[in-house]
C-alpha cells in the first residue's frame, strides 16, 4: 500500500532510483521467461508514476513565485521555475509515449507461450 511521504519525498526517489538501478542491471537476462510478462506491466505502471510525478513537478514549478518560494534566478542563465516547468511536462508526454509503447510490448509478449527456463 502507497503511504503519502510529503515530507520524505527526496528520499523515497533516491530509494526509487537505486531500485531501478538494481533492475537495469539485473535485466541482462531474464532466466525465467514466463517473468517478461510481468516485468513489462510492472514497467508501465512505473514509467505511468514517472510521468505522474513529472506532470505534478510540472504544475508546482508553475504556482512557484519568485520573491515568496524563490529569490530570484542567477543572472547570465537562461533557467527559470516556468522553463522547468514546460521541460517537465515535455517529459512527462514523452513518458506517456513511452508507456504506450510498453503497453504493446506486453501485449505482444502474452501470446508468447514460454518454456519455464530456456532449453
């Protein structure tokens, strides 16, 4: 069960990316097949709470106000609360693309019919 972790956030997403860094390198092979299956769900739902999560950074970088939640930017760059915020949701679509995707993927993978360990 999800708990609501406000005021842990940062932790909760340096927990998440060693996570899935575990993951990405343990991937190299998948010694039970029938697992893909489920891997793959396992991905969308994850990449869906990515883009979530970027999609609500979005919005927060938008209600941000210079002066009250920020001082201001450092000259000479081109950053800003509002560029961070178009950027955000930018990724955001593209993780929703990439879902999509992913999607299929397990869709194509539940007609494979799998031996339980390769021969």
């Amino acid at each position: 069960m999800a708990i609501n972790e406000q005021g842990q956030q940062l932790d909760v997403a340096r927990e998440a990316e060693e996570l899935l860094r575990t993951l990405a390198h343990s991937t190299r092979d998948v010694p039970n097949p029938r697992d893909s299956y489920s891997m793959l769900g396992e991905l969308g739902a994850i990449i869906d709470h990515v883009a979530q999560v970027c999609e609500q950074l979005s919005s927060w970088h938008n209600r941000v106000e210079g002066g009250t939640h920020y001082e201001g930017e450092d000259g000479g760059t081109e950053g800003s609360a509002r560029a961070a915020s178009a950027e955000l949701t930018t990724a955001a679509g593209a993780l929703r693309l990439a879902s999509n995707h992913v999607g299929r993927a397990h869709s194509h993978n539940a007609v494979v019919r799998w031996y339980p360990e390769p021969r």
